[in-house]
C-alpha cells in the first residue's frame, strides 16, 4: 500500500519549511519587497544588520511550519493510518 496523497503534500510542505527555514538563517543577507502596480511600484530592501529580528521570525516561523507539517503527516501516515490501495 502507498501512502495517502494528503500525507505525502504534507511531507514534502514540512520539508520545504524546514529548508527554509536553513537557508534563512545561514544564506539570505536581504529581503526585497515589492508592491503597487504600473508607475507607483514601490521596493524596500531589508538587510540583515538592520532588521535581525526580520530574519529571526521568518526563520522560526518557518522552522514551526515544517515542523507542524512533518508531524502532521507522520500522525496520519502511523497514526490515523491513511493509505492508497
């Protein structure tokens, strides 16, 4: 039997949390925002020397995201025990 698909999202959404949340704090040195549209497109560059606990948060938000999604799928998988024929 295979794994339920539900499950497997959810796997693959921990996963992508948790690398994440690794290149965030080990890789990234800056955030560009952009919003508006057309001529009165705005852009804001955040760095790390200026704004750490930006880069704190969105690390461990990330962090608790991939955690949550691999736990949820490990409780399905084991627990509730969904599968496909």
């Amino acid at each position: 039997m295979r794994p339920h698909k539900l499950t497997m999202m959810l796997g693959i959404l921990g996963i992508i949390g948790l690398v994440v949340a690794y290149e965030t704090t080990t890789r990234f040195q800056q955030f560009t925002l952009f919003w508006g549209a057309g001529s009165s497109q705005h852009r804001v560059v955040y760095t790390r020397a200026e704004h750490p606990e930006l880069f704190t948060i969105s690390a461990v938000s990330s962090f608790v995201v991939g955690l949550l999604a691999l736990g949820g799928a490990l409780y399905m998988h084991f627990g509730l025990r969904l599968r496909r024929r």
